[in-house]
C-alpha cells in the first residue's frame, strides 16, 4: 500500500453481489478495502463465493455481524462505528 493510498470500508446491506464486486473492483486502485456485512448472511451462490475468495486473495479484511458468514471475522454492531472510524471512506451499498 502507498503512501497516499485509502482506506476503504465498504458496508455490504441489500445489494450483496453488487457490494462484493465493487468491493473486489476497488482493490485495483492499490487502496486497503475492508468489507463489513451489515445485513442478512452473505447469500452461497457461485459469485459471492468467487467474490469473497477474490477478496482473501487480495488481502482484504472481512467482518460480519452474522456468525455464519464464512471467512468472515465477527463484529458486533457495537463495536461497528469504532471500526469505521479508522477509514478515510465508508461506502455503504
């Protein structure tokens, strides 16, 4: 990562294929991408899978509010604004 690169938190909510891809798509840019889902468990499906594996493979940090999203580390939705406040942009889909 650059001197001058963000940090990035995108908040995956209804859209979560289109949040994944976008999420995915930022990491082009050289910027420290962070997902957090927010809302319902990530839904197992081809693409979401390919998605969130990208993701890993990219060094992208993962955190969900849903136990049961694989790969993913555990947030609460307490501790969830104390996170945000480390990144220069939150983007929430």
């Amino acid at each position: 990562m650059s001197d001058d690169a963000k940090k990035i938190a995108v908040l995956v909510r209804d859209r979560q294929g289109e949040a994944l891809r976008m999420a995915l798509g930022l990491t082009l840019a050289d910027d420290a991408i962070t997902v957090f889902n927010i809302g319902a468990p990530i839904e197992v499906n081809d693409a979401n899978e390919l998605s969130v594996e990208s993701l890993e493979m990219m060094e992208c940090e993962l955190f969900s509010v849903n136990e049961v999203d694989a790969n993913f580390q555990s947030i609460t939705m307490q501790l969830l604004p104390e996170k945000l406040l480390e990144f220069t942009h939150v983007i929430p889909y």
